[in-house]
C-alpha cells in the first residue's frame, strides 16, 4: 500500500469495474472502494483524494470471502493477501516482498448472505484480474506437488508445510502433494500423471527431482503434450540452478528467504518456453535441462554429496579438497558452435496440445556416436581439468553459470580448462564462479554451441547430468530449444 498521485475519486468512479462503501479493519471510517483494471484504490468517504490509498493488484495473492466471528455480525469480510516489496530508506523497492493484509467490512445489507453474495462478487472481479491472462491453463485444475524428503538438508517437508502451503492457501490453489519414496519414484509419476486433471507440477527439491520430471514426461507417448506442462520450482535441495535462474531471469529474489519467494512467484506465474537438452550415450538417451560435467566441477558435485548436511556449502568444502590432488582428464571435446551455419532444427513439436503418440523429437545435429563428428563441427583434443555445459545464467544460488543465458536462447555453452592451466588459476576458476568472473580468465575458453560431444579416454571417473551422475563414457546432445515449460512471473513494473 502507498499513496499514489491523488486522483479524482469521482473522475475514476466511472472508470471502475466495481466499487463500493465498506469498512476498513482497523478503521471507524466507511471508505470509498474502487476496482480498477490494475489496483483498487480505497478512501475514507468525503476525505481529500489525497488520502487514497492503492493496492496494486500485482501485489495481490489471494483474496478470500470470510465470515465475522459472532452471529450477530451481518457483514462478509473480504480478505486480501498482499506481498508487496518493501521499501529501502530512500522509498526505492527492495528486493524482499512483505505479507500484509487488507480486511474490507461489506454490511450494505441487514443479511449476511446478501454481503456475502456482493462479497463473492468481488472476490469473483479481482481473481479475474489478479493474475495475467496467460496463466489461465496452468490455474485451471490441480497442480501436483512432489517433494523429495531427502534433498539438500533433508527439510523439504517440513519447509513445504509451514513455508510454501500457507502461501498457496491464499492464494486458493488447489494442490495435491506426493513424497518421493525413492529415486525414479517420480519419473514414474510423471510418466502416468494425468494431464486432464493436473495443470502443473511443483517440485520441492533440488535439481536432481526436476530432471526425474522432465525424463517422465519426455518418455509418455504423448510427451509433445506433456513436456508443456508448467513445472513450478521451490528450492528444496543443495544445487537449485533452475530456480535460482527462473528468478534471476524474472527480477524476483533468491538470497532471501528463496522458499517464500519462490511460492510466491508461482501465485503470481505465467509459463514461459524453456530450452531441453536431448542427451545420448552407448546405453541410454534422456533429456536434461542444466548442465553436463566432466572434470573439476563434477567431481566435486559428486564427491561432496557425505557434506551433504552443510547445503551448498558443500561445493565449497569438495573444491578445497579436489584442488590438492588436482587430477587432468584427456579425451576429446568436440562442438557445433551456434554461429555455424546449418540448417535450422526442423523441430518435430508444436504449440498444439497434441495427445496422439509422435516419434521423438528431431535430433538432425547429431551423427550415431559411433561416428565421426560432421565437420562442421570444432574439436578440441587433450588434457583437460574442467569442460562443463551449462544451459542457464545460474549454476546454484551462490553459484553463477553463463550469466547471459537466457532459458529459452535456444543454446547451451561450453567452458572449459586444458590441462597445463596452474593450480591457482584453477582456484581462482572454481571461487569466481560465485560472481561470474569465471569466464574472464585466460585459462578458461568457452563457446556457445547447438550440438556437442565429449569422449573421454579413460575407462573411469564421474560425468554428471544436472548435477546428477551418469555412467561414464562417450556422450553427445543437442539442444531441443523451448521445448519446456516452467513457471515464471513477468517483471514488476
Ligand atoms: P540435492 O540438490 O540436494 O542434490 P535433489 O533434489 O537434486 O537434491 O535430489 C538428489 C537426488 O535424490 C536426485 O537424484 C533425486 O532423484 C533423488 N531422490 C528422489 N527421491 C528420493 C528419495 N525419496 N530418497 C533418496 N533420494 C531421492
Ligand atoms: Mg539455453
């Protein structure tokens, strides 16, 4: 709430969709209420238009029609659930968004029902405003909720109860929660979720949960339909890039209290397209949406998994440790870089909500992995300490990918260090990726690519998938641009 330009009370009464005279909790005063397309405005009856006050519907999470607390009470209370952000010291908007709360008093009538069908019928306008037209689908039914118990520090239940499930109440969302009992148990669920009766997925975890969501949808006969469905993300593990990125890319915040915000955000979401990567080895194909780790960084991703208990700390502990007995790994790097002029990918999926079966996604950049790479393709042969594909601008929240990445570019990016590279520009690498510089570094080449392989030539070592190992051996992928979909917000004004 805040005071605005004051405007004419009465100039605007013919422009609003509805108004009204209703008490204000906390107030004796009757006050002027206004609908607007973009706030209500409120005012004590016969007070200077200087007294409005605004309530910008973008604000507005929820609003709900209540009862008062005794029988005598003939009014219906109209409650609205706001988060607006808060104000630094010179009045510009920070970062952080607050709860508050406005109670309007509607007792035109001697009847309750009678107020609280006039009630229903605002709750009915804001609700038809409150939230972006494009986000009419996804809030059309059910969401699913799936929660991994033992992501990050193992709190993600508890964390969903007491922090995101109030905020989704408010906002009237109707979910249902699962709790993954094992790893795959939610490839499982997303691969037979019934797409007619839930409109969403929010998943509670780190990364490692939406890829099992991704690879259900992307294996379901109908996955061209599937794959659109909006996915929700509420950090609840140690790595959580995709989110961290989704905020980043909205201008909402994610260094404070990410799992408030991050509900939040879904209250107030639109789906926006975000780009997949199809992924093949000897023995499997799957589909991620993050990275592909070879070297430094994955090893440590995997190797810090017992620092489990200290969250994403846990990178920073694993890399001190990997740095003592810095290792090389040798093998070939090869790539299409995104300037190459190929023929564009003749995508085999559309914006239509298909459900017949249809083959695969086209992957018409890659050649078998038994094959030379096309030459069109760059590659680069030898020692090196790290090579890693990252899709999206973040890496974790304390972590920095590709900074201009944006997640539907429809490209991936290759940054890695040869073998030969010192030992401390290696440190300097892994403690720069918190702030971005760790593109800026001669040791460290990069290049943005459509299709790419990695071959290494040792028989063992790690090789992760968003952040999740794989077998090792030969890989190649190719970018499979905005084939996702995932809840954003769009920018407040
Ligand atoms: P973190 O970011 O802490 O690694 P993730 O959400 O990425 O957390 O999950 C880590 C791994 O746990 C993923 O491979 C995920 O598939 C797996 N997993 C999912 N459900 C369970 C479960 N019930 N018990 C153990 N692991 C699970
Ligand atoms: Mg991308």
């Amino acid at each position: 709430m805040e005071h605005r330009n004051p405007v004419s009370a009465t100039s605007e009464t013919s422009e609003a969709i509805l108004c009204g005279n209703f008490s204000l909790s906390g107030s004796r005063k009757l006050h002027e209420v206004l609908l607007l397309t973009a706030c209500i405005k409120y005012l004590p009856l016969g007070a200077r238009t200087s007294k409005t006050k605004v309530i910008p519907l973008d604000d507005v999470i929820g609003v709900q029609c209540m009862k008062g607390s005794t029988n005598a009470d003939t009014k219906a209370y109209l409650t609205l659930y706001l988060y607006p952000r808060g104000r630094s010291l010179t009045g510009s908007p920070t970062a952080v968004r607050h709860r508050s709360v406005v109670v309007f008093g509607l007792g035109s009538s001697h009847v309750f029902t009678e107020n609280l069908e006039t009630a229903h019928v605002w709750r009915q306008a804001i609700r038809g405003i409150m939230r972006p037209i494009a986000s009419r689908r996804h809030f059309s039914a059910v969401w699913m909720v799936v929660i991994n118990p033992s992501g990050g520090q193992g709190k993600a239940v508890r964390m969903f109860q007491e922090r995101v499930g109030p905020i989704l109440a408010e906002a009237d969302i109707a979910f249902e929660v699962v709790v993954s009992e094992k790893l795959g148990h939610i490839t499982g669920l997303a691969r037979k979720l019934d797409l007619d009766k839930y409109s969403a997925i929010v998943i509670i975890s780190g990364d490692g949960l939406i890829h099992e969501v991704i690879n259900g949808l992307m294996t379901r006969p109908d996955w061209n339909r599937a794959i659109q469905t909006p996915l929700g993300l509420i950090p609840g593990g140690s790595g959580n890039a995709l989110a961290a990125s989704v905020h980043e890319a909205c201008g909402e915040t994610f260094t404070h209290d990410f799992p408030k915000h991050a509900a939040l955000l879904l209250t107030k979401s639109i789906p926006v397209p975000l780009d997949l990567i199809y992924l093949e080895t000897p023995s499997e194909e799957r589909y991620a949406f993050l990275s592909i780790g070879w070297g430094i960084i994955a090893d440590i991703d995997i190797e810090s998994e017992k620092f489990r208990v200290l969250g994403e700390t846990r990178f920073t502990v694993g890399g001190l440790q990997r740095l003592v007995g810095l290792r090389l790994y040798n093998g070939t790097l090869s790539y299409l870089p995104a300037d190459a002029s190929t023929p564009a990918t003749t995508a085999l999926y559309d914006d239509s909500l298909s459900t017949q079966s249809l083959p695969k996604p086209a992957t018409d950049l890659l050649v078998p992995l038994s094959s030379p790479v096309p030459t069109s393709w760059t590659v680069v042969d030898g020692d090196f300490v790290s090579v890693y594909l990252a899709s999206t601008s973040r890496l974790g929240v304390s972590n920095v990918g590709i900074p201009w990445a944006k997640l539907d570019d429809g490209l991936v990016y290759l940054f890695w260090v040869r073998g030969g590279a010192p030992k401390s520009a290696v440190a300097s690498f892994l403690l720069n990726l918190g702030s971005g510089d760790h593109l800026k570094s001669q040791y460290v080449e990069m290049a943005a690519v459509r299709a790419f392989r990695l071959e290494p030539r040792e028989k063992d070592g790690i090789l992760t998938v968003d952040g999740e190992r794989i077998q090792y051996g030969p890989i190649q992928g190719q970018v499979l641009p905005s084939l996702g979909r995932v809840m954003s917000r769009q920018p407040t004004a």
